[in-house]
C-alpha cells in the first residue's frame, strides 16, 4: 500500500488535543451520570428561592438528620449530632479544595490547586511567627492608609469596599509576598485584576455545557486573561523567591515545608501564592468591611473601644518607634476584649450561613445510617447555630442578663461572656467549636485565622485612634441590611459608601 501521501501531511496539534480532550470530557460525562444517588435524605421546599431560609427553617424541622438545599447543585446540610464524625475527616474522604477547583475553573488556570506544602509552610510561617507579622503589618499601615485615604480633616465619602481592598492587598502582599511589594501599584492592580477576572473566567467557562468544557476552555480570552497576569505575577516572584533560597543556602536554612513551596513556584507558577492572596484579601476585606459599617451604624461603641486601646497602650507601654509607628506585642493585642467581641459579632451576623463546605471523594455513612456518595457537596447550617438560643452558648441561662437574644446585634456579647469565671479563653474571634463555625471546625478549621485577627486588629487600632467615621443612614447602613446572598453565600455591599475625615490628634 502507498502511503507516501500520509508523509506530506501536518498534524495540527491543538486539533488532536481538543479531540482527545473531548473523548475524555465523553467519558467523564457518561459515567457522572451513573454517579449513585442520594437516599433517605429529606428536601427542603416551600421556601422559593430564599435559600438561606430553607436552611434555617430545615434546621429546625430535621434536628437530628441531614436535609437538602436545593440551589444550583444539592447541598446536603449536617445535622449537629454529626459534627465530630467531620472534625478531622481526612482530605481523601472529604474536600474543599475539589469544589474550588470546579467553582473556579482551576483545570484552565491553575489557580485554587491544593497544595500541601504551601498548606503547612502558611501554618508554620504565620501561625508559627505571629510576632514578625504584626511588625510587618505595623510597619505598613499608615504608610497604607495616608496613601488610599489621605490625610484630609474634612468629612469626605468613600465608597467603603473600594478602599477597603486597596489597603487589604497591600499589606496582603507585604506579607505573604515581600515587604516591597506593599507600595508596588503593579503587583497590587494585578492581585485586584486577577480576583476580577478569575469571576469572569469562571462565568465565561460555565456558560459552556460541561460535555464542552475541555475543548473551549483554553481558548477563552477571560482564561487567557487571568493565565496572563498570573504569568506576570510569577515574574514578579522570581527574583523574590531566588534570593530567599539562595540565602537560605548560606545562613539561616528554611523549613522543610516552605522550601517546597517556594521551589515549587520557582518551577512552576504564581498559581499557589495568587490562590494565597485571592483567598486573604476576600476574606479580611468581607469582614473589614462589615466590621466597619457596623461601627459608622452604631456610635455608641466607638469610644468605648478607643477608651480600651488607649489603656492597653498605657498599661502595656505600648511605645511608637522613630517612625511614629506604635509597637504592639502580641500578647497586648490579646487584651482587647471589647474589639475582640464586636469583631466576633459582627463577623457572626454578616458571615455566610454555612461552613465546612466540602465535597466527598470517597462514600461516607454517617452515625444516622446516611450515605454520602462521592460528589455530593456538603456544609454545616452554621447561621443557624449561632442565632439559635437552643445552642448554648446564646442561651439565656449561659449568658449574663445585659446580652441581647442571639438574633439582635450585640457588640460587647463576647466581651461579657468572658468576663464570667471560667469562660475567659472562650468566645474568642478566632475561636472555634460547635457552636462558632466561622472558621471552620477541626483539623480543618482555617490556617490563617491567626493573622487575619492580628491584620484585622491593627487596622482596626489605626481607624480608631486616626480616623472619625459615620453613615447618613444607620438603619439602611450597617451589615444587617446592607446583607445580601446568593444561594448560600454572602456578597459583600460594594456601593455601600462611609464619610470619613481625619481626627486631630
């Protein structure tokens, strides 16, 4: 047979890859729908849309069985009496690192890649280092602030969120990434663009079916977007990065754990440290951001808490350095109980309803004769703990007489709760148990609570001690109704707007 012809022909690779892509998509989408079903677990229905309703309601019609929410996918909520079987369920049997994957379209970006190296150098690096941190962010903040907000002793109206960010992703970046990447406005609009884009790669991915998925995703300019700044961020890290394992070399050499992760980058991507600062900034920025509003919504307890800085300042002797930088201790920042607490309570009325969410990789039978299959989403009806008086810890013979039910704004609820004997390390922001699931639960509860309460405090101090603040309306202004969801998730007011002027020290 001649087959001379077949020597003349070019193979289009990208061709052969988008047909193998799409077998394998074939594949995949014929066997998920023989994926086994949920059995025996009841549904929520009667609520329409409302979502979070049917989770708090279904809380309390199935107290001691798990329920479905019915939203864009199943959600299966836990009952209560389960919590432990969860507390340190292993990774392979349960994870949230696969829905964000999914969620995020990470196949495409490489971003939201679970990485355990990365994992256990966050913990060893802040967790480990807290002292460090809180020099580092010191030493930034009001650099930062007198840079988003100036210095101007007139009322002026920001647009909370929008400045918010800007001060959360420059000193996000002089932590996680290097101190001089705090006044780096590229490094910044690319860590502010890259959580943009990654919501429009991810929307620009769904809108294709599933079957479709792997042939197009490559090839969508929003995916291309984000693989393009995430390319430049690892430009950027490059010479970063160089110069820490080099002089790890000769002096001081690095935890096992961070070397990985650093030599991992170096040799890959930016994916790892983006997925780092995507996920710090969200986070402390959400809950600046409804911390503040509920301070400009509630006057009365400003100077309370000015009152409360100013002593730990004195009594701790607090002093600022040649810089006019004031020089916290750790151990000082942990006597303000009364910050403490209305972060606490803010943070419980604002947050999303559900925690642990994960998705099981392995069939998981819980102590209800339940099955779990793999695939199914899964979260515990966290709101509806913590707004319940059933749970203890908001029941009225816990708590002192002065606390509010648990469904009203409480900002010093915390703070008299600890002032009780024997509850005085309990109830604290970072806390977490049953009954305080803002951080998860477990071995799995989150890494950096840590120095998100540190960041979160110290730029707390400076806007108090610095800054006046108000809304024109407290009643329309403040977390409560500014609060709105999809699905089961909170967005953040982003046109929610606060006057501010500088006040004379």
């Amino acid at each position: 047979m001649d087959v001379s012809w077949a020597i003349d022909v070019k193979v289009d690779t990208n061709l052969l890859l988008g047909i193998g892509g799409l077998i394998i998509a074939l594949v995949a989408f014929v066997l998920s729908r023989r994926a086994e079903k949920l059995v025996g677990i009841p549904v929520m229905t009667g609520c329409g849309s409302d979502h979070e309703k049917a989770m708090m309601e279904g809380t309390l019609k199935y107290p001691i069985t798990p329920f479905v929410v019915e939203t864009q996918r199943l959600f299966v909520i836990i009952s209560t009496c389960c919590y432990e079987e969860f507390k340190n369920i292993s990774q392979d049997k349960a994870t949230f690192w696969e829905i964000q994957k999914k969620e995020m379209g990470a196949e495409f970006t490489k971003i939201f890649q679970h990485n355990d190296a990365v994992t256990l150098a966050l913990r060893a690096d802040l967790n480990q280092n807290l002292a460090g941190t809180l020099s580092q962010v010191e030493e930034k903040i009001s650099w930062v602030f007198e840079k988003e907000l100036g210095h101007s002793e007139d009322w002026q109206i920001f647009r909370l969120h929008e400045f918010v960010v800007l001060i959360v992703a420059r000193l996000v970046a002089g932590v996680f990434v290097a101190p001089r990447f705090t006044r780096d406005d590229e490094w910044t609009n690319l860590s502010l663009g890259l959580a943009v884009n990654l919501v429009l790669a991810r929307d620009s991915i769904k809108r294709w079916p599933t079957l479709l998925q792997p042939l197009a995703g490559p090839f969508l300019p929003e995916i291309r977007t984000v693989n393009r700044q995430i390319s430049r961020m690892a430009e950027m890290l490059k010479p970063v990065i160089n110069s820490l394992l080099e002089t790890s070399a000769t002096t001081r050499p690095l935890h096992n754990d961070k070397r990985k992760a650093l030599e991992a980058e170096d040799g890959e991507d930016a994916g790892t440290k983006s997925s780092m600062s995507f996920a710090s900034i969200n986070t402390t920025t959400n809950a600046l951001t409804f911390i503040v509003l509920d301070l400009a919504a509630r006057p009365e307890y400003t100077q309370p808490l000015r009152d409360e800085i100013e002593e730990v300042i004195k009594q701790n002797n607090v002093e600022e350095d040649k810089d006019g930088v004031l020089r916290f201790k750790q151990s000082s920042l942990t006597k303000l109980w009364k910050l403490d607490s209305f972060m606490k309570e803010s943070s419980r009325l604002s947050k999303n309803p559900i925690s642990i969410l994960r998705m099981v990789m392995k069939p998981i039978t819980l102590s209800t004769g339940h099955r779990l299959p793999k695939g199914t989403r899964f979260a515990f009806g966290a709101r509806a703990v913590q707004m319940s008086p059933q749970s203890q810890a908001y029941s009225p013979n816990y708590n002192p007489p002065e606390n509010k039910p648990p469904h009203e704004f409480d900002g010093f609820r915390f703070y008299r709760l600890r002032k009780m004997a024997g509850k005085e390390n309990k109830h604290l922001f970072v806390t977490v148990s049953p009954e305080s699931l803002t951080w998860g639960y477990g071995n799995h509860a989150c890494p950096g609570r840590f120095f998100a309460d540190t960041e979160l405090k110290v730029l707390l101090i400076e806007l108090l001690r610095k800054w006046n603040f108000r809304v024109a309306d407290p009643t329309k202004t403040n977390s409560e109704s500014l609060r709105k969801m999809r699905e089961l998730f909170v967005v953040v007011p982003k046109s929610a707007e606060v006057e501010m002027r500088r006040r004379k020290m």
